[in-house]
C-alpha cells in the first residue's frame, strides 16, 4: 500500500529538450534577452536551421557560471529553473524557439512560485521582442552620431 502511494506521487514529468553544444548557444546570444533577479532568458526563433527547426518543442539551455557558487549550489540552482521551465513551458514557450536561461545568485534562495511567475514573463517578453514589440513598454529610438 504505502510503495503504491509513493510511485503516485512521483509521477512521471515529461523531459524538456535541452541545447547540447556550444554553438547553438552562442547563436541565442544575438537574441531578445530578458533579466530578472533570478535568471537572464535568452530567445531566438530557429527559423532556416534544418531538421532542427522542425522539431515542433521549444528546446532550453541552462547556464550557470562558477561565479554562482560551488558545485552544489549551481546544481541545486539548475534543478530549480529546470522545474520552473518544466511548469511554464506549455503555456507560454513558443515550440519554433531555443531559450537559454542564465542564473543568477538569487535563483538559489527565491520562492519557487516567484521563479515561474517570472519565467513566465519573461517568455513574454522574449517572444513579443522577437516579434519587433514590447509589451508595456514604449520603444525610444536612439539617433546615432556621426
């Protein structure tokens, strides 16, 4: 009885595709960007990239430098944006996108509710500049000097 309850409780999660080499994370750097206190997400549609832009899921690389903490604390930190990506990803990632998300200190300590709610801002953010607008926000356009 109590081994059949706890197979209940760890239901299976569906696993998120993840960017595994360094140039597909080095093309998002070019893309919108949005920063909060937990994460910078990164986005950039994968439009004209072969088999890889028909893939039809949002894929996600996550980043955490060494200047976050030690192995365990970045670990820890992973594991939590993993999870928050996991829980707002079917409403707000767009499926023909790569995100990057790249922690932050406060990842570690923040409420984990605070995480998703900020995810999910974020993806709205990313995916309206992408688009060319902002949302909330007035666009100002520098003149640039010569």
């Amino acid at each position: 009885m109590a081994r059949a309850q706890e197979e209940a409780r760890r239901a299976p999660t569906k696993r998120i595709a993840t960017l595994k080499h360094r140039a597909e994370f080095l093309r998002l750097r070019n893309g919108a960007r949005c920063a909060t206190s937990g994460f910078v997400l990164e986005g950039k549609p994968r439009a004209g990239l072969g088999e890889a832009a028909v893939a039809g899921t949002a894929r996600f690389g996550f980043t955490v430098s060494k200047k976050v903490g030690g192995a365990v604390e970045r670990n820890r930190i992973k594991r939590r944006l993993r999870a928050a990506v996991r829980d707002a990803v079917g409403d707000h990632a767009r499926t023909d996108f790569d995100y990057v998300l790249i922690a932050r200190r406060p990842a570690l300590d923040a409420v984990y509710g605070t995480l998703v709610a900020d995810l999910a801002r974020a993806f709205g953010r990313v995916n309206a500049a992408s688009a060319g607008k902002l949302p909330g926000e007035r666009r100002t356009h520098r003149v640039q000097r010569a």
